[in-house]
C-alpha cells in the first residue's frame, strides 16, 4: 500500500481491520496525498482506532469523504474526531452511521 502514492479511491469496508488495523493505516494515510475517498465502514473499529485515525486525518488534504459507517464508535472517538473537523479547514463528508 505504500507504493500506492497517487492512490485517490480506498474502499476497506468490511475487513474486520479493528482498532489494530486503523492504528497501522493511519500510520501511512498521510503518504497518500491525492486520496479522496476512504471507506472504512463495517470494520469493528472502536474509540481507539478512531482516536488514531483522527491524529492523521488533518494531513489528508484531498480527502472529501471519509465512511466509518457500521463501526461502534463511542462518545470518545466521535469527540476525536469532531475535535480534528472543526479544528481544520477541510472540507471533509464522514458518515458514522
């Protein structure tokens, strides 16, 4: 996934990653500079996974629609990320149905 630098459309929905596999995503997001979609929907990606990805999505600057949609986030990883949007002037779509 690192060679992929140019990569614009990422869909990883319904993987089963968890918290384990969004902290080793977020670790590389910010390489991908032209990515504009990423669908992490139906992962069982908790609080802290949230946590991790808000810690890198304000590098992503392309990214217009972010799905973490059939995830169980709690009031703790909304906040992390609610906290990262508002901070940042992004205009970034993220479904947490």
């Amino acid at each position: 996934l690192g060679e992929c630098k140019a990569l614009a459309h990422l869909n990883l929905s319904n993987n089963s990653i968890g918290d384990a596999g969004a902290g080793s995503l977020a670790r590389v997001l910010g390489e991908f500079k032209a990515l504009a979609y990423l669908d992490l929907g139906y992962n069982s990606i908790l609080d802290g996974g949230a946590a991790s990805l808000a810690g890198v999505l304000g590098e992503c600057k392309a990214l217009a629609d972010l799905s973490l949609n059939g995830n169980r986030l709690g009031s703790f990883g909304k906040a992390k990320l609610s906290k990262l949007l508002s901070s940042i002037n992004i205009n970034m779509r993220v479904s947490m149905a």
